[in-house]
C-alpha cells in the first residue's frame, strides 16, 4: 500500500509559535552527561545557553545513556528534580 506523505509543512506555518505563558511556564532542568560521548558537554553546554534552565545537573560518570551507565546516580537527580524541588 502507498500512502501519500507529506513534511506538514502547511501546517507548520499555522502552528502558534511557543510563548513564555505555555512553553516558558514549564520548569527545565537539564542533566549533563559528562562521559557522553554523542553530544559533547561543550555542545550541551551550548544548548543550555540558547534554551535557558532553571537549574543544571551533573551526573560525571553517565554517558550518552545514564540508564545503563549510572542508573543509581540518574535516579537519584531524577528524584531530586521530581519530589524535592519544584513539586506543588
């Protein structure tokens, strides 16, 4: 079967684009991964900058996948950033 495509690129262009009262109401954390070797810490780093955070977490033995490299320690920031500190 053939099934027409398409980029939705009509529809990007009648998309709102994301405001402070939706988008910038969310709270961002961002972990770092110092051992990723996919996205560099410079270019994490980089995103950080151009996609402000509210706060940054550092997890230095996690690498590209904290599930398998640093399970505990991913958890343990996860859990900081769900229950601790901006729980309402």
């Amino acid at each position: 079967m053939v099934r027409p495509g398409s980029l939705f690129i009509e529809d990007l262009h009648k998309i709102k684009k994301f405001t402070d009262e939706g988008f910038g109401s969310v709270t961002r954390v961002y972990v770092v991964c110092e051992q990723d070797k996919c996205i560099p810490p410079e270019f994490q780093r980089w995103m950080i900058e151009n996609n402000p955070v509210k706060e940054v977490k550092v997890i230095e033995e996690a690498d590209h996948m904290p599930m398998f490299s640093a399970p505990e320690k991913l958890c343990k920031c996860l859990l900081e950033i769900a229950a601790y500190k901006y729980s309402t």
